[in-house]
C-alpha cells in the first residue's frame, strides 16, 4: 500500500498542503459569504491566511478548545472553511444540513450540550425559531464575516482519538444521528481516497466539485486532492450558463457530484456535450448510477479512455467499494454492482438478521468491515452499537455478492418491496430507457404495492406509449404519478427520502 495511515485534522492538513502548493489555486462560482475577502480566484496560501484570521476572530466571539460549535448555513465551500477554522481552535465542528426544521436543529442541539451556532440568511428563520441554543452563542455570518481579530491566536489541538469532527446521517428514518469522527479515523478514509487520487496522473490540474459540504465525503475528498495540490473548484451552481463560463475558461480534469445531479445534468451533456469535454475523470459516490447517465458523460470527453469511478462507501464507514467504467466496460455492465474492497483497508460481506454470513448469491444485509468506522453515535452510543457484529457494520443496505466476491446493491433494507427483487435495478432500467424523464422512484401505496414516482426532465413531456411497452415484462407497477422534481423530499446528497415520500402518498 503507497499510503500510510496518517492523521486527519482538518485545520494542520490544511495548513501542510498550503505550505507545499501555495500557488494552487481555488476557482469559486459566487463570493465565499464568510470570507469575503477571499477573490473569485485565488489560491491555497491566501485562503489559508483567512482561515487562520477568521479562527483569532472566533475565538474573540468566545470559541474556545473543546466546544461544540453547528454550522448550520447555505451548502457553500465557505462551510468547510469555517470547519477548518473551528478545528484551529481545537474545538469541534458539526456539521448540519441547512435544510432541517427547527424542531430537529432542537433536538441536535439538546445533544451537543449547549454548543455554538454559526448561521447564515438561509437558515435565519430557522434560527430564529429554534429554543435550544443561547441567543448569545448564535454567530450570524452576516455581522462577523468582515469583521478583523484585534490579534491572531495559537493553534490548539484535541487528542488523536478524540471526537474532532461531527457529520449526521440522513434522517430519512427520523431525527437524524450524529456521527463522530476523530483523527485517527478519518486518518483510515484518507488512505483510500488519496489512493484513488493518486491513479489521476496529471496533479496541476483542476478538481470541479458539487457535493455537501457537510457530508463527510466532502472533508475527506478536499484533504485528499490538496495533498497532491489539485485545482479546486467548487460548484454552487450548476446552471448551463455557469458550467459554460467556469468550464471553457479553466478546463476542469475531473467532476464530482450527486448521483443524481450527474443524471439531471445528462440532457445538457447530450445536446452539448463540448461542455464537460475536457473532463477525463467523473466520480460519483453516496449511491449507484445508472448506465445510460455514465455513457453520456463518458463520451462528451475529448480524452482517450476517460473514466468514470463509482465509489460506495456510508458516512458511518467512509469509502468502502469501488469501480471503475469506461465506454468499452459499460455495455457489460450491471449498474448494481458496486465493485470490490480496498485490500487492507476495506471489505464488504452480506449478512442475515443475525449477523450470520451468507453464501455467494444468496440476498441479504450489507456489512462492512472499515478501519475508518465512526466512533459512535454521539450521545446514542446504543442505537450505534445495535449495527455492530463484532468488527462488521450493518450499512442498513440489502444486496448480494457473486462467487467472484462483486457486491451488488439492491435497495435499503427498510425500503423493500414484496415480489421485487431490487427497487433501484428497476428505477436503473427506466431511466436508462426515457431521456424524458429525470426521476424514477418506486415506493409503497398503502397497501404496499410498488407505486412509481416520475419527475420529467426539463421541457419535456410525458411519453405515456413508451412507458407503458417498457414495464411490460417488469413486475406489477401501479400507474405512476408524475411530480416536480424538486418537489420530491431529498437530503442534503440529494437521495430520495423515500420513507417521506410513502408518508405524504398516504395523506
């Protein structure tokens, strides 16, 4: 293994990689909010100068070593720098989707034993709303992000092993869990993740990015690429005006995002595909992709044998299983499968309900076994512990494995449909077959029959004939519903809340 376990704290590899690649730059789409004295372009060092000014100012505001501090805030890159200026401190960011209600944020709070909260305008109201936080340790953005520390303070650092860094899983069961990392942890996730950069050959080039910024893939990916000094990009706007603009002038080498943002963008990638030609590298991870949205955008690249790397992976465990396409793999390809392990790092099984492992194609509980697994659950450590068989993790996920030792994803395993064997497979199908539509998603009526829930694409219409010959030879499904795409429940990696949905359909 090139890499070795090294610890991951945000703030010291922040500062080792602007040491190393202080001209690196860093392109925005739209001003960093709280630190506007950061220019649309501009570079590790003077970024790194920021964090630093911005962390002597938190510490003025009353942030101190150990404290719990939410940022809670518009899905932004300046996110991430507040984490890092809050891992200066030696205290601990947790990172919230601006997207909860203000019932949840309460509850989160009551957890964090009264912590700090940094806010923006987009959450305003839901501050606002919320009883569990001190007004005097809520840190509007709006009325600190100018402001200039009267002195810079020194760094400070938590133990190896301590909570550095929290993240939550996506609610879609309830209130959502809040997972905690540590340096030592995170360490493991980086190993594989530098791993899989490292197979990029050309390290000057720039990294375009659309992802949470409070997903813990999104520390891990932006430490791993600026170890090796890539250009980085962050997207908040993924308009065909913006991508025009940003992508001609900068040429990015590689892009991450959603699943399901690569699938929304797929239309534009077809009827202008010189848009995304200088990408040689696409990276998807939090879920599967279908083929036909890979194809797309592996042929609108200019490169000889570009790639698409499919990484599966959970919050709780990190990066997990991998896949690489390519045009001439794609046709053999089945979209379920996830790929394999990370040898010495990463490894999956399939499991029954008591934690016994079952043979090659037999269906069954996903476990992982993880060297980078989250400490816990922070103040659940119970509910934590209920997915632990020994060194393996129940991801909550279904599928299989074959002889060959591929896993394959078929659906969470709270989401199963009776009679269907994988809910995303058909959804997989469906979407590879209707360019009219941007959404399938197949979910339980009342009576537990699979109800399909369609959202079209962009100036499209239904195209009823075709839909209709395509589910032919499917299992039953119940004439779909159509909706607005963005009227559909989502988390914060853009994945279907599912459960959210039924919920509504039963009203």
């Amino acid at each position: 293994m090139k890499f070795k376990h090294e610890l991951l704290n945000l703030y010291l590899n922040f500062k080792k990689s602007a040491e190393q690649f202080p001209d690196s730059p860093i392109i925005f789409d739209q001003t960093v909010g709280a630190f506007p004295e950061l220019a649309l372009e501009t570079t590790y060092q003077k970024t790194y100068q920021a964090i630093v000014d911005k962390a002597s100012l938190l510490s003025e505001l009353g942030i101190k070593k150990s404290d719990k501090v939410i940022i809670f805030k518009s899905s932004a890159f300046d996110t991430y720098l507040l984490a890092v200026a809050v891992s200066y401190l030696g205290a601990v960011p947790a990172m919230i989707s601006y997207h909860l209600p203000a019932e949840t944020m309460d509850i989160l709070a009551g957890r964090l034993d009264d912590p700090w909260l940094i806010y923006d305008q987009v959450t305003d109201q839901t501050v606002t709303e919320m009883k569990n936080i001190k007004n005097s340790k809520k840190l509007s953005v709006s009325k600190f992000a100018s402001q200039k520390p009267s002195h810079l303070v020194d760094s400070q650092q938590l133990d190896n092993d301590e909570i550095a860094y929290l993240t939550h899983t996506s609610g879609t069961t309830g209130v959502p869990k809040l997972i905690a990392h540590s340096a030592n942890s995170m360490g493991w996730r980086w190993v594989l993740q530098r791993t899989v950069m490292d197979w990029m050959p050309d390290k000057e080039e720039i990294l375009a990015f659309h992802i949470s910024p409070v997903h813990s893939r999104f520390n891990i990916g932006v430490s791993s690429a600026m170890t090796f000094g890539f250009g980085l990009m962050p997207l908040n706007d993924l308009s065909r005006a913006n991508l025009v603009n940003l992508f001609s002038k900068h040429q990015p080498y590689a892009f991450e995002t959603h699943p399901n943002d690569f699938v929304r963008l797929a239309n534009l990638a077809k009827q202008e595909p010189e848009i995304f030609s200088s990408i040689r590298y696409l990276h998807s991870t939090f879920d599967a992709i279908n083929k036909e949205t890979m194809h797309t955008f592996l042929s609108a690249s200019k490169h000889d044998n570009p790639v698409f790397l499919q990484i599966y992976g959970q919050s709780e465990c990190g990066p997990m299983i991998w896949k690489k396409h390519r045009l001439s793999t794609l046709a053999d390809t089945d979209a379920r499968e996830m790929g394999i392990g990370m040898p010495g790092l990463s490894k999956a099984r399939i499991a029954d309900e008591n934690g016994n492992e079952c043979p090659a194609g037999i269906p069954g509980r996903i476990h992982f076994l993880s060297k980078g697994r989250a400490l816990t659950y922070y103040k659940e450590e119970d509910r934590f512990n209920k997915e632990v068989y020994g060194d393996w993790w129940d991801t909550g996920d279904w599928g299989l494995m074959n002889e060959e030792g591929n896993l394959f994803l078929h659906d969470r395993q709270v989401d199963l449909i009776d009679k269907i064997e994988s809910n995303l497979a058909i959804e997989d199908l469906l979407l590879d077959q209707h360019d009219f539509l941007d959404e399938v998603v197949i979910i339980r009526d009342k009576s537990g029959k699979p109800q399909p829930i369609l959202a079209l694409a962009d100036n499209a219409e239904m195209d009823w004939s075709a839909w209709w010959a395509s589910i032919v030879d499917l299992p039953f499904l119940n004439e779909p519903i159509l909706m607005a795409y963005d009227e559909i429940p989502r988390t914060a990696t853009m994945k279907v809340q599912r459960l959210a949905l039924e919920r509504d359909l039963a009203k």
